[in-house]
C-alpha cells in the first residue's frame, strides 16, 4: 500500500445498533482518494457501549 497515513474512524448509529467503520488516507494518489466505507450489524441483546 503507498498510503502516507491510513485512517479508521468507528462510529455508532444507535439506532440501529450497528458499527459504522469509515477508513481513509490523507494523501491522494492518482487523482484518486482511497477510500472505504463498512457497516457491522450487532445482535440487539449486546448493547453497544455509547460515550457521552
């Protein structure tokens, strides 16, 4: 991989009690940013902890 840096953002939606996984890099390569976008369902009976 020819990243300068690789991020991952996590973010919950509550609602729907799913992982949202936001990953990219800060450098643009080819005109092209890398970028990636996943949701994780969890089963309703394991709580997602929230922070406030």
């Amino acid at each position: 991989m020819v990243f300068k840096r690789l991020r991952v953002v996590r973010m919950v939606d509550a609602t729907r009690n799913t992982l949202v996984y936001l990953t990219y890099s800060d450098r643009v390569i080819e005109g092209s940013p890398q970028n990636s976008i996943t949701a994780v369902a969890v089963d309703r009976s394991i709580p997602i902890p929230l922070q406030p």
